[in-house]
C-alpha cells in the first residue's frame, strides 16, 4: 500500500498544511509519489483547498529538466479568510507568474 500526503494528515483537524508536491510534467522524487493535481484532488477530498491558484505545469520556461518540478502549496479549510494569508500569496504569486 503506497501512502500520499493527504493520507497522512495529523490526527487533530488543523486550519491549513503546507505540502511540497511534484509538477505534474516532471518525473516522481519517488516510487508511486502523487502528482500535483493527485495531491490537490486528495485534499479537496478531505476538505481543504489551495491558498491560491496553483498551476499544477508552472508557466516557467525550464532551464533543466528538474528545474521548478517541486511546488510548495498551502492548503487552507474555507472557513479561513483569503486575507489571513497575505505573506504567503505574495511569495507564492511571484514564484508561479
């Protein structure tokens, strides 16, 4: 049985988790590692969504074949309010524009 991310959440409910995931045109760091539309499917499941548009193939021309193929996404439950992550959407919408 292989496990991904969303699968191994906390045991207590939390506001937001930030994960690391693999651009979906790149190769897997590891054997059965889910995809960056794989882990976003997953955690809709379980009731999150990303902080902020996230393309799963960044805009980016690559300058090598690894280059930009691990993206940081932060998960967020809807009850939160888009503005209480300012800092980060500033840092993420410089990195995926």
């Amino acid at each position: 049985m292989s496990l991904s991310a969303p699968s191994r959440l906390p045991p207590q409910p939390c506001t937001s988790l930030r994960s690391q995931v693999v651009a979906d045109d790149c190769t897997p760091v590891y054997l059965q590692q889910p995809s960056c539309t794989q882990v976003i499917e997953g955690m809709h499941r379980l009731g999150y969504r990303p902080v902020s548009g996230t393309p799963c193939t960044p805009p980016q021309p690559r300058l090598s074949p690894s280059h930009y193929c691990e993206l940081e996404i932060l998960f967020v439950q809807p009850m939160l309010p888009m503005e209480s992550h300012e800092p980060y959407l500033a840092f993420h919408n410089i990195h995926t524009k």
